[in-house]
C-alpha cells in the first residue's frame, strides 16, 4: 500500500500569508465606522467619509498591506460602481435594477480576497464589505458610498503604487 496515501498534507495555516501588524477591519483605524450611516440629521453627507483626516489612514494602510492595493484593483472596484451610478444617473435604470449590481461588489471582493494568491489587502475588503450592507437606497450609494469610495482614490494617488513599478 502507498504510505504516501495515509500522510496528510499539512496543512497551511490561515495565518501564515498575513503580516505581524496587517490592519483586517476598518474599525481598527476608525472606530464606529458607518455606524451612523452616511448622512448627518440634516440628510448631509458626513464630512469624516471624506475628509483626509479618516480616509488617508484607511488607505495608507491599504497600500502598505500584504498583498497591497493596486491601482488597477482599487480602479476595478470604482469603475464598477461608476457604471451602475451613470445608469442611475441616466435614468437608464431603477435602484432595484441595478440593487444586485452593487451587492456584487461584495462577492467580487470576497472573491478577490479569498483566491489562494490574494489580489487585495483583507482591509480593502473589509471597506467594500462593510459599505456594501451599509447602502440601502439609491441616495446612499450614489450620495453616501461614491463620495466616500472617489476619496479614497483621490488619497490614493499618493499612496498606492502603480502596477509594474
């Protein structure tokens, strides 16, 4: 008999790929996070979803994860979201139409975080993921989210690398 057949593999630990201090949840740089939703008492967009202050340390760390946020995944996730706002905005499509659109991005992260060669920092994730439950209306992702997620890039630009530098 193949003593090879009886051996178990080890097993890799889940651990093993992830770095000493690599920041996993947005609430471990923000606390309470969304936890108010997006708008103010007066139906204003909450200064903190873009203010260099909040956001530029969520990035920052984003880009100095293992694996770091490119360019092209960062710009795959708004592309995505661009579109089905340009839909939105066009009058093109309805909320509940485009609805699952959005709920995708949840998957596609989860997909893009969870392959055995990551693709993004488990922090990225946790932003989509996190703002993904947190849109319930056209207004939020269109007046909440976007905004939030075009600062990100924006204070990307000085952080994250470019593919191929």
């Amino acid at each position: 008999m193949n003593q090879s057949r009886n051996r178990q593999s080890p097993r890799r630990q889940p651990d093993e790929q992830r770095q000493p201090n690599e920041i996993e949840h947005v609430e471990r740089l923000w606390s309470g996070y969304l936890q108010g939703g997006y708008f103010d008492t007066d139906g204003n967009l909450r200064v903190e979803y873009v203010s260099r202050e909040r956001v530029e340390p969520l990035i920052r760390a984003m880009a100095n994860a293992r694996p770091a946020l490119t360019t092209g995944q960062i710009r795959r996730f708004f592309q995505h979201c661009r579109r089905v706002e340009a839909r939105l905005k066009a009058g093109e499509a309805t909320w509940p139409e485009v609805r699952p659109q959005v709920l995708f991005l949840d998957a596609a992260a989860q997909d893009a975080h969870g392959k055995a060669q990551k693709k993004i920092p488990a922090l990225f994730f946790d932003f989509i993921r996190q703002n993904v439950a947190a849109i319930g209306s056209a207004d939020d992702f269109r007046h909440g989210f976007i905004p939030h997620f075009e600062a990100l890039v924006g204070f990307g630009s000085a952080h994250i690398r470019r593919e191929g530098n």
